[in-house]
C-alpha cells in the first residue's frame, strides 16, 4: 500500500493517526513538540486522504486503517511505536490493540470511543454520504464544524479545518463513512489493553463526551485521564499547549 507518511526526528517512535475528515497536518503542533522531546514522529495520512491514494479493491472497513499503520511500521522496520489517534484516529487506534497488541508500545486516545456507532449516527452518515456526492467534501466540512471546535475556537484553527477537510477526495470520505458506520463496538477491547494509555479530551467535546471518555479511561487498566479546558472535539488544534503537556507526561511515563 502506497502511504504519505512524515517521518521526523529521532528516538522512540510515535505514530499519529488523524481525525476525519482531515489528514495528518492537524498534528503538526505535536509533531514538533515530540520531536522536540527527543522522539521520532510519525504522522501518516490514512488511505483516501491527504496525499495517500485509496487502493482501488479496498475495502471500506477499520481494518484498512490498522492496516496502514502497521504498513507505516513495517516499511520502517519498527516492531512497536507509541499510537496517537483522535477520534477516527482512535477508532484506528483500538482496531489496532484488538488484532495486533504487540505492535502498540502505549496509546492515547483522543476525543473518541469504543462504542459503535449509535443508530441515529448511522443514519447521519448515510445523509453524510450522500451530501458529499452533491456538493462535495467542503459541504460536509461547514456541516461538522459546530459539532468539531468549540464555538469561540481560534478563527485561523477553524479556516484550517475547511482549508484541510475541504481539500480531500469525496472517495476517501466516503470510505471512512462507510467504515466508521459499519465498526463494531471496542467496548470489550478496552479490559485487554495492556499498556500504558492516555486518555485525552476536550472539556467541551459534543461528539464523544467527557463523561463517555472518563468511563473508557475507567476500563483500561491504569490509564490517565485528562480534560482539555476550553476545548471541543479537535482538542489538539483548539489547544495545543495543554494536549501536549498530557502527551509528553504520558509518553515519559
Ligand atoms: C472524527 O473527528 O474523526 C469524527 O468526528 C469521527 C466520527 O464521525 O465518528
């Protein structure tokens, strides 16, 4: 599989898996905070975005997502790296800890959840699909965008978020849709999650609530949990200073 993949910095890896619907430049501020703390960053774009083409025979499941990032992994030689993954990155994140533990060194979970998607969600990406057939990617970004950023969010975090959502393929969207619709629920995954796990949100997340994130930090053994002030479901755009202050704690260990 063909993946864009930014490799920066030396030290233990750590790989970020972006939201939908974006690619990896919304993890530019923690790229270089890690890299600054002495790890190797590894952003990648998740098959269908940014700058990674969708396979044409591929299936639109989670596992072609996990798949990308063991891809990532093994194009590098590396056997484990530390996973980041916020929202549709921690879905990718959890897929990832129920087929292939072994390759996860610590995880942090960001504005996400194991549950699957609760009917009426499903219906929504079904109406999302189809809005991204007939007025494209940008349409379905400016329909996001209150339930994405907290409503006094940075005004320049939020043209970032049209600029890069606005900018991806209407197949690879479609594909996520598709995937996230049709993902089981992780719940049970989290009780076999063995490593060391972060659990990082907005304080003013609608999509995936603190209140649910608090209770999936309360199944995984040992796992930290932090609130992001002010901050909705893109917690590591909105603030920055304070995600990575939780990412460089959990990452030191
Ligand atoms: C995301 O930020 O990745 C999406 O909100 C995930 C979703 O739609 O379930």
């Amino acid at each position: 599989m063909h993946l864009s993949v930014e490799d920066q910095g030396r030290g233990a890896p750590v790989v970020f898996v972006h939201s939908f619907p974006l690619d990896r430049r919304m993890w530019a501020a923690q790229r270089d905070a890690v890299v600054a703390a002495g790890y190797r960053a590894l952003a990648l774009d998740l098959p269908g975005f940014g700058e990674s083409p969708l396979p044409p025979d591929a299936a639109p499941t989670l596992d072609l997502y996990a798949d990308a990032v063991r891809a990532c992994l093994d194009a590098r030689q590396l056997e484990r790296a530390a996973v980041v993954g916020l929202s549709l990155g921690g879905y990718v994140a959890l897929r990832l800890a129920a087929t292939h533990p072994d390759r996860i060194a610590a995880l942090a979970l960001a504005d996400t959840r194991a549950a699957a998607d609760a009917p009426e969600v499903r219906a929504g990406r079904v109406l999302n699909m189809s809005l991204v057939r007939k007025r494209g990617s940008g349409a379905l970004v400016e329909k996001m965008l209150p339930m994405l950023l907290a409503p006094d969010a940075d005004p320049a975090v939020r043209d970032a978020v049209r600029a890069w959502g606005g900018a991806q393929r209407p197949e690879g969207i479609e594909h996520a849709l598709v995937a996230m619709r049709d993902r089981g629920d992780a719940t049970s995954a989290l009780d076999a999650i063995g490593v060391r796990t972060a659990v990082i949100v907005g304080a003013r997340d609608g999509i995936t609530p603190p209140h649910e994130m608090r209770a999936m930090a309360g199944r995984i053994a040992g796992a930290t949990y932090t609130e992001v002030d002010g901050a909705g479901h893109l917690s590591n755009l909105e603030r920055p200073a304070a995600f990575n202050d939780a990412l460089l704690r959990w990452l030191a260990g």
